[in-house]
C-alpha cells in the first residue's frame, strides 16, 4: 500500500480551525494524531547554487541551503548538480 505523508503539526492546526481547541472530539482527535508512531521521512529541501567564485581564481558554487562549497570545475564533470551531495537539496529553486 502506498502511503501519504502530512505534517502532524497542519493536521492539529486543521483539527483546532474547524473545530476549536477545547471541544471533547477535537482533544480525542488531538490525541490519535499525536499517539501515531513517527514516519521515518524528512522535508524535501530546495535550492540553488550560488555562484560563489573568489578573486584568487578558484571557482566554486555555494548551496543556498547548507552553505557548501564545490568547485566548479566538478561540474563540468557529469557531477551530479541537481542534488546537493551534502544536505541533498534539490536545485529547482
Ligand atoms: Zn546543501
């Protein structure tokens, strides 16, 4: 079975918009969602590189997410630039 994933935090707030914090359903409904074991799975992250060259004549890019710095000239080698090799950020940013 393929499941979907949502964040616990929007499902509370979503439960206290239609229905207040403080009526018996909504606490009930509060609590299944925070008694519910903890998906193993992260954010999608998205960026983009920075051009990031310095006056000493070396090349490099800078990701926008986690601030590493690679250089250029990797690029130019089927490096991998639409993921992030150290936070694997996508760059669609
Ligand atoms: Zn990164």
């Amino acid at each position: 079975m393929s499941e979907i994933y949502i964040s616990r935090e929007k499902a509370i707030d979503a439960i206290e918009r239609e229905y207040g914090d403080d009526v018996m359903g909504a606490i009930k409904a509060k609590e299944a969602i925070y008694s519910v074991e903890l998906a193993d799975c992260r954010p999608v992250v998205h960026g983009h590189w920075v051009d990031a060259s310095d006056t000493s004549g070396r090349e490099y890019f800078r990701c926008s997410e986690c601030g590493t710095y690679i250089e250029k000239i990797f690029f130019a080698h089927d490096y991998p630039v639409n993921c992030c090799p150290c936070c694997t950020a996508i760059m669609d940013k």
